[in-house]
C-alpha cells in the first residue's frame, strides 16, 4: 500500500485543489447584433455566425 514519505504542505495541497475551482464562463459580444454570449457558438438573438446567419431565429 502505497503511504507518503513526508507530510503535504498547505501550499501544496491548496494549489492542487485551485486547480478544480469553478470559472465562470467567458462571454463575448456578437458583431453583428451585440448581444452577450458564448464565443465559437451562434449567436441566440440573431442567429449570426462569422458574419453569415446560420440559424432563423423568430422574430418577436
């Protein structure tokens, strides 16, 4: 059975837990309506990708 030879630091032992904290996601504004969202994905309100509509999104 495997047993550590010495004692885990705090430091060293917190920096490995930081590595698994939740980030928030980064969000980006769409350049053809401006709206706030996800980057690589089409955009919600318009439907833009790129410069080009990929999707038809109903209009309200």
């Amino acid at each position: 059975m495997g047993v550590p030879k010495r004692k885990m630091s705090k430091m060293r032992l917190r920096t490995r837990k930081a590595a698994n904290r939740w980030h928030a996601p980064q969000l980006s504004r769409c350049t053809n309506c401006g709206a706030a969202g996800r980057s690589h994905r089409a955009c919600a309100s318009c439907g833009y990708y790129r410069g080009r509509q990929v999707l038809t999104v109903a209009g309200l």
